[in-house]
C-alpha cells in the first residue's frame, strides 16, 4: 500500500516538474494528463472510486484533452516561447521552495494530529456522495449550473470572430496590441 | 378591537392631519379661498367631534386609552402609540379645536391676499395637528411627538415670511430655545423610563404616586419637566423666543399664545400634577418662576408701542400667573386660567390683527388712535377682551386670576403681592394699547394699500371670530364660579378625574379673606384703570421718544436687558469659541489634516503606481510573497 | 471488509498527503511564475487545483465525511468553468497579436 503510494507520488511530481519545465506545450499538455491519472489512483488509493471515474473523465477526457486541442488548432508548437531571466526564474523557485516550507511548518501540528476514530468505508460510493450533493448541497449544485452557463456564454462571446460591421471606430484609432507596452520599450 | 369611542378619539387628531396632508400637497392646485375652507372644515370637524365626546361623557367615566399600534417594542421598552381621552385632554382637544377653529375662520380673511395661502392653512393644520397629539397621547413619548411638531410648525410659521430676514431669525429663535427645552424632557423621559420602565402616564402616575415625597429622582425629573415646560410656554429664563415670535401672521400669533404652543408647557405639568405633588422643592421653584415671569412680562408690556410685543409680553406675564398657579398646586386653577386666556388672548390677537389690517400693516401704537368709530366691532371686542385679562368681574378673567391669586396668598403672601402688582400692571398696559389705539384721535399716516381711502373695518369673516371670542371672554368665567359666589367650581371638579393632583388640592381660606382679597385687587386694578385713562385717554399727539428716561424705565423699555444679557452671556463667548476653534482647529489641525491626508495618498499613489506593471508574473510573484509573509506572522506570531 | 479499507487507507500517514499535495501546489505555482505561454500557466493553474483536490480527497477519506468529496466536485466544476473562458481568451490573444506571451496581456492595465 505505502509502496503504491509512493510509485503514484513519484509519478505525479516527475510529471508535474515536467508540465513545468517542458519546452513544448504538446509535452506539457502529456505529462499533467500522466500527472492527473496518477492523482485519480490516488483517489482510489483513498476509496474514493467514483471521484477518480469522474476526474479522469472530467479532467483528462474534457479539460486537457480541450487544451490539446486548442494548443494544435492555434499550431503553438511553431512558436517561440520567450523565457524568462534567470534571475526571475531563480526567484520563483526560490519563492515556491519557500511556499512549500511555510506549508509544511504551517500544518506541522497538524501532522501530529491522531486520526479520528471511527471509520466509514462508504463514503467514496456514488449512493453516498449523491445522497450528499442533492440533499446538504442542492443549492450550490444549481447554483453551479447557472456558472456552467454563463461561462459557455462567456467563452463564446470572447472566441467569436468580430464582426467588421459592427466596429464603429475607424480602424486606425485601434489600439495595435502587436506592439509591445511602454515598459518594454523602454527597457 | 375598534369601538365607536375609539373612532370618535381617533378622527379628532386625523381631520387636521387630513388637511395638512391634502392641502400642503395640492397647495398648487388650490385658488382661492378653497384652501381656507377647507382647512377650517376640517378643524371644525375635529372640533365637533370633540363636542361630542365631550358631551356623551359621563360624570366618573374612567381613562380611555385607544391604542392605534404597537409603536416601539425593543426588550423591555414597550411603547404603544396611543391617545388618552380623559377629562384633561378632552378639555384641552376642545381649546385647541374650538380656538383653532375660529383663528382658522379668520385667517381666511386675514391671509387672503397672501400667495402662499395654502401653505399656511397646511401649516396651520399641522400645527393644531400636533397639538392635539401633545395633549391626546397617551405616554410621554407620544406627546413628545406632538410637543416637536408644535415646535416645527412654530418654526415654519413664525418665519412664514421668509423672505425677511429678521423673520427668519425669529423663527430660528423660537426653534433653538425650545430644543434647550425639549433637552430638560427628554431626560426626564429617560429618567422616568429608568425609573419606572414605562412612559404611559397611567402607569407612571401610579407607580410615582407611591413614593416619598421629595424622593431626590422625582424631583429630579419633575425639574426636567419644568425645563421642558419653561421652554415651550416662554418662562423665565426662556421667554426671549416668544416676543420674537410676532414675526409670523397674526393668526399664527394668536394660535401659539391662546390655544397651542405655550399651553403645552402648563399642560405637560398638570398632566404630571401627581409628580409635582411630591415634589415640594420643584413646586417653589414654579411658583417663583412663575412670578418672576408675570413681573417681567408686565413691566415689558409697559413700554413696548408695537402693539402685537405688547400682547406678547402679555402673554408672557399670563403665563407667569399659570405657572404661579401649578406652584402652588392650583392646577384647576391653572388650568382655568389657560382657558379664559385662550379666550381673550386669542380675541386680542386677533383685535390687533384687525386693526392691522384696517390701517394697511401699520402696528406701532403711537401712530394709532381713533379707531374707536372706524371699526366698531374690532373696538367692542377688543373692549371686552382687555376688560377681560384686566380682571374685573363678572368677566372671565377676574373669575380665574381671582382663583390663582387666592391659591398663591394661601402659600405664600408675598407671592401673592406681587402677583397683585402684576396684575395692576396688566391692566396699565393693556387700558394703554386700547387708549392709544381706539381713543383720542387719529395720529398715523399709515400708508395705506392703493384704493383705500382710510381706516376700514375688516371683513365679516374675521369680525364674526371676534364676535364669538367676545361672547367667551364674557361668560367664560361662568365655567369655574367659586363656592362664595354660589358655584360649584364645575371645571375643577371636571378635572379632578383626570388627574390626582387636582383632586388633592384644596383652599384653605376663609370666606371673608377671599372676599377680601377679591375686593382688594379688583379696586387696585380700576385705580390703574383710572390712572391710564388721565394719562393715555385723550391722547391727540403723536409723542417721540422721550430724551431722558431714568434708568429703571431705560431698562425695562430694554426688556430688562434679557436679550442683550443672553447675547453677552452665551452667544458671545460661543462666538469667541468658535472663532478660535476655527483659527486653531479648523485652521491649524483640522485643513492641513485633511489636505495632507489626500497629499500624502496621491504621493503613495504616484509611488505605488509603479507597481502596475501590468505584468501578471509579477502579480502571481506579489500574492505568492504575500502569501508566505502571512502564513509566516501568523506561524512564528512575528 | 470495512476493517480492510480501514487499514489499507490509514497505512499511509495523512502528512504524506500533506506533503504531496503542498508539493504539487508549489510546483505548480513556480510554473505559473516561471512560464510565460500562457497555456502553461492555465495547465499550471490546474495542477495547484488538483494538488487541493488530492488534500480534500485524502481529508475526506481519513475522517469518513462525503462533504470534502463534494467540494472537490465543486472544484472540478469551477475548474472546468475557468478552463473554457481561459482557452477563449488564449483563442482571442492569439488571433489578435499573433503570440501567446503573458506579458502581451499587460496591456490590459489600460
């Protein structure tokens, strides 16, 4: 069991580092698919089965599957990705490395903390978790379906192709975004 | 559950808040004369009611209380809003509707011209409106309502010219002196609710009625009342208010001086007359205030030749021999005499406003005279009236000064004296303003409006109002005649129901000093009379300001110096706070403070401005940075 | 059975959770600092969310309490949400400028 979980640890946080630090977005997009199905044997590692079915669905059926696509349809592969300096990079992961300390110090009592008694093994069924998500939490689930909504709205309204007849400024006056800000042109 | 009682006391207050509401909405709407009547239908309907309620009441009928709603209910503070129809407040709704109701009738004739016409009518209803919620409430709160609106419309009304500035002022006046009042009631409120956990004067009374007498926290809040009171009916030392308050329309003056206004202050005593009962200290104190209030207004009265200022301070003294009256525990007394003042102050209020209008606007006295053959019914009434305060029977006023000044001598003698002093002074210069007005010949050269040739008699609808007054100043009397001339005190033994305090109080005089004491003052006033008319009864000159006058004279002429006291005592060393409040704080702390403070956040806006980079690395950077100093001071407790 | 699933959970210490997911999480925020595609930084994005969904999934199984499930449901949820109104934007920058720096987008500031 311990040794299961730390093959699916391993394999979350090599794949994680690679999403990172990967130089193509293709690859990046590969490793955090990796990365979310070793999470989703995590889940079920915690008995939590019908979680694990609905993250690798959601997440790697939908999302990142949705990202792929995406990355192909705008051919980001040819792009050049501008770095960073190596201080700023320096920086930030100096930073994340002491994110991760105060993390750890923050929950250092907590990891002490002696496990309940009592034990459920049925929470992770679907039985249970609908019961609880159509009766403590019915409301935030409809709620939640209005976000759905104006979401797909919204993604829409954003990827919609102008309409030139609909601009009513003279195209000169357009802010050209091609250029870069004041700041860089300074620098 | 709503009964016919309970409908009847509720229309009383809801007529004149119908037209208050009504006319002050359509007064753009409203030509005419339309505003006037029906502003003045609807007080008399109000006053028609009250008849009734007054006539279908029986001897011993117990306190009413109609209770419109739950008004205030926060833990143990419950607070109904509703009326109280007891003897008291039924004899005040009848003085405040009756009265109104004929000031309104004249006020058509009197404002008739005015443009703002129905704003005066509005106003007027509001007024009375307010006045019967001071008298009909049924706990202090609810009179204070009333006891604010009476002080709101005084304000609008006063300064119902605003276009003068001094009118203006006036009404300011009268408004910042009764808030020092109206400060006095409220902690006696909040004195009494502490005290008693009710403000219902029903239970207030009961439980007050069961303590010690001299209990340091009933005189305590009856001294507050007493605040309250002296505000709101101009005693001293807040008086000042009301002289100025001849800056509105004629009606208004009378409205405040007979029938509202300044009766509340001796109302809100009687109301509490069980308070005051156990309070010996708080009742000398009224008495001497009361005296020393009906000197001065007398002494005032001798020198002022405008002729409203002298019944103002007229009004004043009145008020004075009132509260002389509660001081002793006269309330019937007291309250008797509101009742014929309202009655003759009204009817000479409403004289002057007639002589007024018949000489075109003009009001100081020296430039009257004459008058006696031009406006006839004007001059009989306002014979009557001055007969009547003078105090000589069988009018109203003897009968119920005779009863104050017979109560005080019992207290106290020297009281008694100069109240007596008072009252010959009253009838010097009430028979001086009918002197110089009526006799003598003509001295004016009034300007009078285009198209009229000469004094004229006012119209009937405001000479009928008179009319009428005169009638009750005459017979008002007949309400409280004494047990030596036969009667049976019927006002007093009507009041007693309403309020303990009236039912304890008794004269322990013997016939003979009463008798005495009556003949006494009635031949000192008709000496004073005689006096006045070998001074002011033939008067053909028009005399100027006398060079010299002693000092006593420049004084009270002055006004005993009261208003210039004040200025020097209060208002200037406020004026030299603030001015160097000003110079320092607003100055020195205050601007530099606040101009600073917007300086100093449009640097740290200029400075912090740089951090827009616009960059969303640099974002995530800050909030992440921002993240570990948090969870760092809260971990480490830095 | 239920004795079974007992053990087999609680033989992994709940601070190893805590420490994978805080791993994850800072891996995850040093790639949204570090990169400037802004697909990564999107990708990034999920991952700190995952990493907070393993601790609720680790949280709720330890102390048998559905609620921490249903919350990384609503996580998913709002997740998803973000992902499709981030991809539009991403759509809508490249079609306009051509790239998909992060630094373009400070423009924005105007």
């Amino acid at each position: 069991m311990l040794y299961l979980f730390y093959f699916f640890a391993a394999i979350s946080v090599i794949a994680a580092l690679v999403v990172v630090s990967a130089k193509s977005p293709i690859n990046s997009v590969i490793a955090l698919v990796v990365c979310f199905l070793s999470i989703a044997a995590h889940y079920i590692l915690l008995n939590a089965q019908f979680l694990a079915m609905v993250h690798v669905i959601v997440y790697t059926g939908a999302i990142l599957v949705l990202m792929l696509f995406v990355i192909m349809l705008l051919n980001m592969n040819t792009i050049v990705e501008v770095r960073k300096p190596m201080v700023t990079r320096i920086l930030a992961v100096v930073t994340g490395g002491l994110f991760f300390l105060v993390l750890l110090a923050a929950t250092r009592s907590g990891l002490s903390t002696p496990v309940p008694e009592g034990f459920d093994p049925g929470i992770g069924l679907v039985k249970r978790i609908g019961m609880s998500l159509f009766q403590d939490f019915l409301l935030p689930f409809e709620l939640s379906s209005v976000l759905f909504l104006s979401a797909m709205a919204g993604a829409m309204m954003l990827a919609k192709k102008d309409d030139p007849s609909n601009v009513n400024r003279p195209p000169s006056s357009e802010p050209d975004l091609r250029q870069a800000g004041p700041n860089e042109k300074a620098a | 559950m709503v009964s016919a009682l309970d409908l009847h006391v509720l229309m009383v207050p809801a007529f004149p808040l119908l037209g208050a509401v009504v006319i002050g909405a359509m007064r753009r709407k409203l030509k005419g004369n339309t505003a006037g009547i029906l502003g003045t239908a609807l007080i008399a309907l109000s006053f028609v009611v009250s008849a009734i309620l007054f006539l279908h009441r029986g001897a011993d009928e117990p306190t009413h209380i109609t209770t419109l709603f739950n008004w205030i209910h926060v833990g143990a503070m419950d607070i109904p809003f509703a009326f109280q129809l007891d003897a008291l407040s039924l004899w005040m709704m009848l003085i405040v509707t009756g009265i109104g109701t004929l000031i309104h009738i004249y006020s058509i004739g009197y404002m008739h011209d005015d443009p703002r016409v129905a704003t005066f009518f509005a106003q007027l209803n509001l007024f009375s409106f307010s006045m019967l919620l001071l008298v009909m409430g049924s706990n202090f709160l609810v009179t204070f309502i009333g006891w604010e609106g009476v002080g709101l419309c005084s304000y609008l009304l006063i300064g119902f010219w605003y276009t003068t500035p001094e009118f203006n002022y006036a009404g300011r006046k009268a408004f910042v002196m009764n808030r020092i009042g109206d400060i006095g009631m409220v902690l006696a409120m909040a004195l009494m609710f502490y005290q008693f956990g009710t403000l219902n004067y029903v239970d207030v009374m009961k439980q007050g009625g069961m303590m010690a007498t001299g209990n340091p926290l009933i005189v305590t809040a009856t001294l507050l009342l007493f605040l309250g009171a002296t505000g709101k009916s101009a005693q001293l030392p807040l008086l000042t208010w009301l002289p100025d308050a001849m800056a509105g329309p004629t009606p208004v003056s009378a409205l405040i001086h007979a029938a509202t206004m300044v009766t509340a202050g001796i109302f809100l005593v009687v109301r509490s007359s069980v308070l005051f009962q156990l309070a010996p200290y708080t009742q000398d104190i009224i008495l001497w205030v009361g005296v020393a209030t009906a000197l001065f207004g007398a002494t005032v009265g001798l020198f002022q030749n405008d002729i409203k200022k002298v019944l103002a301070y007229s009004t004043v003294s009145q008020l004075g021999y009132m509260f002389a009256a509660l001081g002793v525990g006269a309330y019937s007394a007291g309250m008797f005499h509101v009742t014929t003042h309202a009655f003759f102050k009204a009817l000479l209020f409403l004289g002057a406003g007639s002589v007024i209008h018949a000489l075109g606007g003009e009001q100081d006295i020296r430039k009257m005279g004459g008058l006696k053959g031009v406006t006839k019914t004007t001059y009989m009434t306002f014979l009557v009236a001055t007969v009547a305060i003078a105090g000589i029977p069988p009018l109203s006023g003897f009968f119920s000064k005779d009863g104050i000044l017979a109560s005080t001598f019992a207290e106290s003698p020297l009281a008694y004296g100069v109240l007596v002093f008072a009252a010959m002074l009253t009838a010097f210069y009430m028979f001086r303003l009918l002197f110089l007005t009526f006799f003598g010949t003509y001295r004016g050269t009034a300007h009078l409006p285009a198209g009229q040739a000469g004094p004229h008699e006012s119209p009937k609808v405001m000479t009928v109002p008179l009319m009428v007054l005169a009638v009750l100043s005459v017979i008002g009397g007949a309400l409280n005649i004494p047990h030596i001339f036969g009667g049976h005190d019927w006002l007093k033994t009507f009041l007693a129901t309403a309020a303990d305090g009236i039912g304890m109080e008794r004269l322990e005089l013997s016939a003979s000093t009463e008798w005495m004491l009556m003949a006494l003052s009635t031949s000192l006033v008709l000496l004073t009379i005689w006096y006045t008319w070998t001074l002011f009864g033939k008067k053909t000159t028009l005399d100027g300001e006398p060079a010299d006058m002693p000092f006593l004279k420049r004084l009270i002429a002055k006004r005993w110096m009261l208003d210039e006291l004040y200025a020097w005592l209060f208002e200037k060393p406020y004026s030299w706070i603030s001015r160097h409040f000003f110079g320092i704080g607003e100055e020195k702390i205050a601007v530099p403070a606040t101009v600073g403070t917007g300086k100093a956040a449009l640097g740290l806006g200029e400075w912090l401005r740089k951090v827009q980079t616009g960059n969303t690395s640099f974002y995530l950077f800050g909030m992440m940075v921002g993240v570990v100093v948090l969870l760092i001071i809260t971990l480490f407790g830095v | 059975m239920m004795e079974n699933v007992m053990t087999a959970i609680r033989l992994v210490p709940l601070d190893h959770y805590l420490i994978l997911s805080f791993l994850l999480f800072s891996i995850g925020m040093v790639g949204a600092l570090v990169r400037r595609n802004i697909i990564i930084v999107i990708m990034c994005l999920e991952l700190m969310l995952n990493s907070v969904n393993l601790l609720l999934v680790a949280f709720s199984a330890y102390h048998s309490d559905p609620g921490g499930q249903i919350m990384v449901f609503f996580i998913m949820l709002v997740a998803a949400a973000e992902v499709t109104v981030g991809l539009a934007i991403l759509v809508l920058l490249k079609r306009n400028t051509n790239g998909v720096d992060m630094n373009q987008l400070n423009r924005l500031k105007w």
